[in-house]
C-alpha cells in the first residue's frame, strides 16, 4: 500500500523520537552525580570516613561484591585462528593452491601414462613443506612477542596510596573499591574514576585536550571543585 506524505512524516517522528528516547536512556544509565554533590552527602553514599578512610572488612566486601578496579580485556583472537592465519594467509594460500594442482597433474599423468615423471609430485610436496614451515615459523614468533608484550605489562603493576582503616598503604590499582580515599601526587598515574577532596598546590594540564599550555591552579572549596 502507497503511504500518503502524512504517513511517512508521521514515521520519520517517530523514528526519531524512538532515536531521542534510546539516547535519554542511555544518558540515564550514565548519570552520575558524585562529582557534584557535597562531601558529607557524598561520604554517607559511598560509606566511607575521609580520615580513616574504609577497613580491611569494608574493602574485601567491595571488591568481591563488585570485582577488580580493571578494565575488562576485549576479546582475544584464539590460537587456532591465528594459526590457520598464518598456515593459510595471504601468499601462503597461492602456495597451497600450486601444491594442490601440482597433486592433481600427477594424478592425472599417473591415470595416464604407464611410468609418469614424478616432478609434479616433488614440486607438490616441496611447496606444501615450505608453507608448512613458514606458517609454523611465523605462527612462533607472533607468539612469542605476544607474550613478551604481556610480560611487560606485568612487570610493572600500578599501585596506589590509600588510607584503610587510619593507615596510609600501598596497594595495587585493581584492588581499589568504591569509597576508597587515596592519595595523589604529582607524577601519579590517576588509578580509577576519583573525586578531589583536598588538595594542595594542585594544577591541572590540559595541553592534550585543549592544545592549551597553560596549567591552571585548581582547589576544592565547599562541595565543588573550582
């Protein structure tokens, strides 16, 4: 059925109001208001004491109820496929490919003829064995620097400054819960989603968001940060 000009206003309006209404509600789930509530509101949310900071008890409870302070890792290509990559990849497939026609011609001369030659059949095996080794070979190395790439990455763990239970301790970034009060200084890699709540001779850079060279101060006056 043909829709009138009406009809098909009528569905663009909606299709963009359902648009409009998938993005509210994406905004919605994103909603956070920690940075801009006061400091007693927000320690009674987060139950936690800026002084002594969370215990031992309140931490391991967090962190089993809500996990490590991580990243979750996207998803890694398994090993076979990285190894039919390399086996079957690129200028190995046109390897492959002459092997198998080198197979197929000596089948037919050997259907053909009494004493066939067996060069089609050497050619053959030679080109697999080469593909065969190279793939192995190239499987190896992209291996290798994968997990040399890993052990690097764990060869230097991120710690953090953070008060449980009144004492100042180091502890890794992925065993950082929510409520945790930690410290900064200058130098410091910002271990997870933090508010300021009291700083000193503090100054920001945003020369890598703003192409701006200057390092404003900032301070926390109140339940803002200025």
């Amino acid at each position: 059925m043909k829709k009138s000009r009406g009809d098909k206003y009528r569905d663009a309006t909606e299709s963009k109001k359902d648009a409009k209404k998938d993005l509210n509600e994406l905004k919605q789930e994103l909603a956070m208001d920690e940075h801009q509530i006061s400091l007693d509101e927000l320690y009674a949310r987060l139950g936690t004491n800026p002084e002594t900071g969370l215990t031992s008890e309140q931490a391991k409870t967090r962190l089993d109820r809500d996990g490590p302070n991580a990243l979750t890792p996207p998803k890694t290509t398994p090993e076979w496929v990285k190894f039919c990559k390399n086996m079957f990849g690129g200028f190995s497939l046109l390897l492959w490919i002459g092997a198998v026609l080198c197979f197929i011609a000596h089948a037919i001369l050997a259907g053909v003829q009494e004493n066939p030659t067996n060069d089609n059949l050497y050619l053959g095996i030679v080109l697999a064995a080469v593909v065969i080794i190279t793939g192995c070979f190239s499987y190896y190395q992209e291996s290798k620097s994968s997990k040399i790439m890993e052990s690097f990455a764990k060869m230097v763990p991120q710690y953090a400054v953070v008060i449980r239970g009144g004492q100042r301790i180091d502890a890794p970034a992925e065993a950082l819960v929510v409520g945790d009060i930690i410290e900064v200084k200058f130098g410091d890699r910002v271990p997870a989603d933090i508010r300021v709540i009291k700083a000193s001779s503090f100054k920001v850079s945003s020369s890598f968001t703003f192409w701006h060279p200057a390092k404003p101060s900032r301070t926390t006056l109140g339940s803002s940060l200025l």
